[in-house]
C-alpha cells in the first residue's frame, strides 16, 4: 500500500492510464480495424504512447483542472 500523501500522483497514473487505454482503443479500431493485429497495435503503438504522455500532462494540467473547478463552484 501506499502512504496517503501518494494520492494525487496514483490517482493520475489510474486516471490517465485508464483514459489513454480507452480513447487509444477507439482511434486504433477505426484506423485499423479490428483485425488479428489489433491487440498489438492498440496497447504498442497506440496506448503506450499515449500513456507516456498523458500521465506527465495529468499531473502538470490536474493543478490547474482544480483551480478553475473551485472558481466555477461554490463552496
């Protein structure tokens, strides 16, 4: 397990690996079809990528995500 003050960093890399499997998913399917190749492209060339960058902009993007949420919001 992990200490509470690890949060926010787990939940970005949970948040961002899930988002970037799902959208990567989407887009390979309709570049390529599902064909006997599919898992390969999808997870290789298309998720793993993706990861790689999304979860650095979660963590740099979530910050300010949650500013412009409390200033849209009522407490």
């Amino acid at each position: 397990m992990f200490p509470p003050r690890f949060a926010p960093v787990l939940f970005g890399f949970i948040l961002s690996g899930l988002m970037s499997l799902m959208v990567s998913g989407i887009a390979t399917a309709r570049a390529t079809g599902i064909g006997a190749d599919f898992i390969y492209l999808w997870l290789v060339g298309g998720w793993l990528p993706s990861f790689a960058l999304s979860f650095p902009a979660v963590l740099l993007v979530g910050p300010v995500a949650r500013r412009v949420v409390a200033a849209l919001t009522r407490a």
